[in-house]
C-alpha cells in the first residue's frame, strides 16, 4: 500500500509539470480538463460481447458513482476496417487528481467488483480483450470544457470523428495548438456548428507529439456537408495560407465512429 501511494504521487506531480511546462509557469490559473480515451482491441464477436457488457453494467456506473456523470462509448463505423476489432472509451476528468484517484474508488466499490466480476476476474486463457491502450489529454484554453452533444435520431445514424493531428517535434505541435486557440480555428468549427466535444493536446500516448478533437453530426450526409462548408470558408483559406502555420501537422488520422446504445452521450 505504501508503495501504491509513493507511485501515485509520483504520477500525480508528473502530470503536472507536464501541464505547468505546456503552459507556462507565469500563467493565471484556468479550469482545463483532462480527458482519457481507453481504446479495447478485440478479436472477436465473444470479446465485443464481454467488453460491451463490462461497460454497460460495471463500468459507466462505477464512474457515475465516483463522481464522473457523463462517458462516452464509441465503435468504428461499418465501412471502416477497424469495424469489430476497436472500442473507444471518452472519459472526462475535472482534474489530475481525479484520474489519478479513480483506480483506487474502483477497487473500493464492491459493487463494481460484484457487476464486473467475469471480466476483472477471467481466466489467463479467455481474456476479453486483445490489449487496450490508454491515453491521457489536456482541453485546450480556448475549449477548456467537454460539452455533450444533443441529439434524437437513433445512435446508430449518429457520426461521432475523433481526430488525431501528429507533429514532427513539439515546436510544430505548439504552432498547430496555437493555430486552434489563438489563430481562431476553434472559431471556425464553432462558426459552422460542428457541435464539438472536446479538443486536447496528449500529455501521455504512444503517438506524440499530438493533438485530438471530436466533432459529431447527425448523420454521414450531415459530417459531409460540414466538412465542404469548412473548406470553402474565407477564414480557413486565409487561416491554412499562414506562413506559421504551415506543415505543423505531419499525419492526419480521422476516426469515424458511431456512439452504442448504452453510451452516455
């Protein structure tokens, strides 16, 4: 137990030098999220089943009752090659400290530990999952807040794109993050309603330096129309034509993907 504590508050005051050192030691105090998107790699049908029921029963109400209200769950879209090998899980934190702590909340709550028992408890030779992969993210201070989008149709019709933009050094990702906040395209996106979720530079991943957003539409025409409009604009042509801006993205990578049933949002 000591150990568990030395380690955490190692993390902890890792994290945040990160965070000061991303955002300079001088400046005021802003309420950023943090965000973790867990990706599970699955095999098969019977593992999609295991983690679809992990989530939906154990999961998403053991972080409702640690005090995390909203999570999202996300699948790719059936055209996509990733279709029945991924799920995505967006977690929104107020702080550090809350991630931090919400390993130890779980193992507290027996509940938890009751509703999840096949799936924390399976055996060496039956996994329900491949791997998954964690990533920790900061919201930028021009979108400092998750926002949930609102919308009636069936989930399924639903397009939710998560985007990762990758960098060739953290100079260049500093200048793309700028070019969101402080160049104005946040602005943009907000403009053309692109309804976004959220918008977060990865302190923790396996593919930094990088950045990730999420935009949702109502349906696969409505993703199409908004992507037309936002390249025709006078903003973002005048926007991508700056000089300092210019190749500050090396690899682009758009995920489309459909919210489940039981997600929050």
């Amino acid at each position: 137990m000591k150990k568990s504590r030395i380690i955490y508050r190692l993390l902890t005051a890792l994290l945040l030098f990160i965070s000061v050192v991303h955002n300079g030691f001088g400046a005021a105090p802003v309420k950023q999220q943090y965000y973790e998107i867990k990706i599970y790699r699955i095999a098969d049908k019977i593992q999609e089943g295991k983690v679809d029921a992990y989530l939906k029963d154990a999961y998403l109400p053991a972080l409702h009752r640690a005090g995390i209200p909203i999570a999202g769950v996300f699948k790719p879209v059936e055209a996509d090659t990733a279709f029945g090998k991924l799920i995505y899980v967006l977690i929104p934190f107020k702080t550090v400290d809350q991630f931090m702590q919400l390993p130890e909340q779980l193992q507290k709550d027996k509940l938890y530990a009751a509703d999840g028992k096949s799936f924390i408890d399976a055996a060496f030779n039956e996994p329900p999952y491949k791997r998954y992969e964690s990533i920790f993210l900061k919201a930028f201070m021009n979108f400092p807040q998750f926002v949930a989008p609102k919308f009636s149709n069936s989930p399924s019709e639903r397009i939710y794109e998560l985007r990762s933009y990758e960098s060739a050094t953290d100079a260049k990702a500093v200048k793309k993050i700028e070019m969101f906040n402080q160049g104005g395209e946040i602005d943009i996106f907000k403009k053309l309603e692109f309804n976004p979720v959220f918008w977060g530079e990865v302190l923790l991943g396996s593919h930094m330096p990088n950045l990730m957003y999420m935009t949702t539409f109502t349906d696969m025409k409505s993703h199409d129309e908004h992507w037309k409009a936002f390249g025709a604009t006078d903003e973002w042509k005048k926007l991508s034509g700056m000089e300092e801006y210019k190749n500050t993205v090396s690899k682009a990578n758009p995920y489309l993907l459909h919210p489940t049933s039981y997600s929050d949002f």
